[in-house]
C-alpha cells in the first residue's frame, strides 16, 4: 500500500479531466500533476486517498514524445502554467479529449466525438491583463507567481502569458522600486505597502498600470516612483493607485485613483469600442474572443428577427456585438459596474436596441417574461459554477426553440446539457475553443435545439 513520501516509478497512461497526468501504481491510480501520457518517471507520492494517490515529479526516466522539454518538470518550471510542457498540439488534442469524456460520463452522450478544438493563434503573450503579487527574495523586491497551494512567491525571467509591453512594464518597475526602496507587503503580519501590480493591455499596444498598496491614502514616494515609470515607457496611457488596506485575497481596493492619463484604455471588438478600467471585466485574450463569439452568433438561425437576452453579459460584450444584428438585446448581468460601463460603451457607440438589467438572471428573467416581453432566445455565457436548475426549467417553460450557450468548465456545462436533455432538448452543434494557450482550461460553445 502507498504512503506519503513513498519514491516510486510509474508510466503516465493518459490526461483525465483538469489536465493532470493518471497512471497506475500495482492497479492504484496515481495523479502526477506537470505528467505527460508515455512519460516514464520517478515521483515521490504527496497524498495517499482510499482510491487513489497523488505524486509529484522527481526525475524523468524517459520523457513522453509530446513533452516540449525533457528537463523541466516543476510547476515553477513552466511559469506556472500547468500545461506548458506539452507541445501545442498536444495541448489541443487533450483539450479534445477532456470535453469528450466529460460528455460522455457526465452528459451521458456515449458517442460524441466533437471537431478539433480552435487553436488560438498567439500561444505566448497573448494575455492583456495580468496581476502579480508583490514580494522578497534575497533583500530584493520580486513579483511573480504563487507556488502551487502556497502563498510563497516565485520570480520568473519572463511571464509566458503576459503580453510583452506587460513584461516590459514589470521589469522596468522592478528597477525603478529596488532602487527606491518601498516596503513589501507581509499578509501574515499586514504591514509594508507594495501588494499587487496589475497592467491592462490593448492591441494598439497601450497600458494600463494599477498598483495595489497596503494604505488608505497614496503616498508621495509611491507616486514618484509611478510617475518614473511613465517617463521610461511612453505605451503607458494611464496609471491608477488602488487602495487595498483590508486583510483580504481580493486584489483590487475599493478606491481607485488615477494619477496620471486616461480613465480608460480602449480596445475594439467588431467596430464597438470598449472602454477598459480597473475594474472593467473583459476577454482576456481578444483574438480568440472575436473568434468565439462568430461561432456563437452564427450559430443563431435568422438573427437579424430575434429578440434575444444575453445572460450574465458582464459588460455586454456579446450583447452589443449581436445587437447590430438583432431586432433587440436583454443583457442581464448581476455586477452593477459591469451593467454601467456598458450602457455607456452602447451610448457611445450608437447602439439603441440593447436594454441592461442589472440583477440576478433567475430573477430578471421572469420579471422580462411576467412583463411580456418578447424573448425567442438566450445565450448563456455563466460563470463556473453552470445554470441554476431553475433557468433550464424556465426556458423550457418558454418553449424556446433554441439557445447558445458558452461555458468556461467543461463539468457544469456537460451536466447542464443533462438537464436540458431532460427537458426535451439536444446539442445540436458543440465547439470547444483554445482561449487559454499553455493552461487546462477549454471553453466551449454549444448550440441546444428543442426535439419535443
């Protein structure tokens, strides 16, 4: 029987569900996170369940054709990016493969086989937002990432995600505080000031930078310090101090201020201009995003005739792109910020047949249909967790003919396709698409059709 601390050897069989590598050990399962299907290799066992077992990396007996390296293993390794050590085409043909065995196992649908999953065409820097968390190494002032399940920070040479103006941004600001010696944030005593960096890109190649201090008021240094900054790097447009002096893992503090430049940097999506602040919610890689959401608009019959309501629309980005086509929009969305900075981005951009509600879409749905509005379809695009039980019924209650739907987790989407199978629907159309190069996390695109 395995126990913690054991060093064994074990051949990776495939990739399950959540990217890490299963293999068996005397017919026990073990997961080996950073493993790679025909890898070989020596791992010490982490966690031992009645079930199965998990192990990290060691050494590499014999690397896995796939592997893009035979020589680095570690989270640390790869940035951490958990699937950046397979080859980019490996990376899709498992991205595959997972939402396949989700639709099997979970939506019960025991033939699916889906088309290749859209790669993105930027597999490195693709990111325009990123946060890293301030901290010391060596008497030196560190940003980086956080070890896996640890709150210890590691500096990378070069963020792989990041776009390059982002990484060029956090290596200047890096001199520029080292020489000026601020004080780093400690979370298990709350003192020190320098909590989290955080740059908005955009594609003309402009930045945002927030930096998140332990204060209640900007100081003067700080403001130096940020204002240097911007006389080394022209791309910079704006520059915001954020207020965060609560014990918290929320990064963003309630007070924003901008010291220097624009409110907002600007990024254009089908014609629409977007507005992005602080706070704004927004598609982090925007290439892929386009791309995402013409599959979804073409996979609405006769467009141009709908009413449609746009569920959880954040900033109505979907919304506004399908109103130019649409008869007219609901976008429903529970953040009151996100409601705003899109009525506003529909203002400024003429768009007149988009409506916000602002609230949660179990509620606001009825309150559309109890008002008679006119609804001949929904496009779903939830957070995680999936759809309350109640929307299915509520939709199947409607009679809709159709809805779209894009997830971000495989697992609530695969159950949710359950549900509505039981409600006399079917997945008619499925794509999944590659919005997160280097990472286990697929997005999917689906179009749901009543059959009775």
């Amino acid at each position: 029987m395995l126990k913690v601390s054991d060093i064994i050897k074990i051949k990776i069989d495939k990739i399950v569900f959540g990217g890490e590598g299963l293999g068996y050990f005397n017919n026990f399962a073990v997961f080996v996170p950073m493993s790679v299907p025909e890898d070989e290799l020596e791992i010490e066992i982490i966690s031992v369940k009645k079930t199965y077992a998990r192990g990290l990396i060691k050494k590499i007996i014999k690397a896995s054709p796939e592997r893009v390296d035979s020589h680095k293993f570690t989270f640390e390794d790869f940035y951490g990016c958990n699937f950046a050590m397979l080859k980019y085409e490996s990376q899709l043909k498992y991205k595959k493969l997972m939402v396949e065995e989700v639709m099997r196992k979970i939506a019960g649908l025991d033939n699916i086989q889906i088309n290749d999953v859209l790669a993105s065409e930027d597999i490195y820097n693709y990111r325009n937002k990123i946060i890293e968390p301030f901290s010391v190494y060596d008497s030196k002032i560190i940003t980086g990432f956080f070890k896996r399940k640890s709150h210890e920070v590691f500096e990378v040479d070069e963020n792989i995600l990041n776009s390059k103006l982002g990484n060029k941004i956090i290596k200047e600001l890096k001199e520029i505080l080292n020489k000026n010696k601020i004080s780093v944030y400690d979370e298990n005593t709350h003192r020190g000031i320098l909590r989290n960096i955080m740059i908005r890109t955009n594609s003309n190649n402009e930045a945002m930078v927030v930096i998140i201090i332990n204060s209640n008021k900007i100081t003067e240094n700080i403001k130096r310090v940020l204002l240097k900054l911007r006389d080394s790097i022209l791309e910079i447009k704006s520059i915001y101090i954020s207020l965060n002096s609560k014990k918290t893992n929320t990064v963003i503090g309630e007070k924003n201020i901008l010291i220097y430049g624009e409110k907002s940097i600007k990024e254009n999506i089908n014609g629409i201009e977007f507005h992005i602040s602080p706070t704004s919610f927004f598609q982090i890689n925007v290439k892929q995003a386009k791309r995402l959401y013409d599959i979804a608009i073409n996979f609405f019959d006769n467009i141009d005739d709908k009413y449609i309501v746009d569920a959880y629309s954040g900033t109505g980005t979907i919304g506004m792109i399908m109103a130019k086509k649409a008869k007219k929009v609901y976008a429903i969305e529970i953040v009151k910020s996100a409601s705003e900075d899109g009525v506003k981005t529909a203002k400024e951009n003429g768009i007149d047949n988009i409506e916000f509600i602002n609230g949660a879409v179990e509620k606001e749905l009825v309150t559309l249909i109890n008002n008679n509005k006119k609804i001949d379809t929904i496009i779903f695009d939830p957070p995680r967790k999936g759809l309350e039980t109640s929307i299915i019924d509520k939709v199947a209650e409607l009679n809709l003919k159709e809805v779209v739907y894009i997830s971000c987790n495989p697992s609530t989407f695969a159950r949710d396709i359950k549900l509505f199978s039981e409600k006399g629907y079917s997945l008619k159309k499925l794509q999944a698409v590659d919005m997160f190069p280097q990472t286990s996390h697929v997005e999917t695109i689906a179009l749901i059709q009543r059959v009775f």
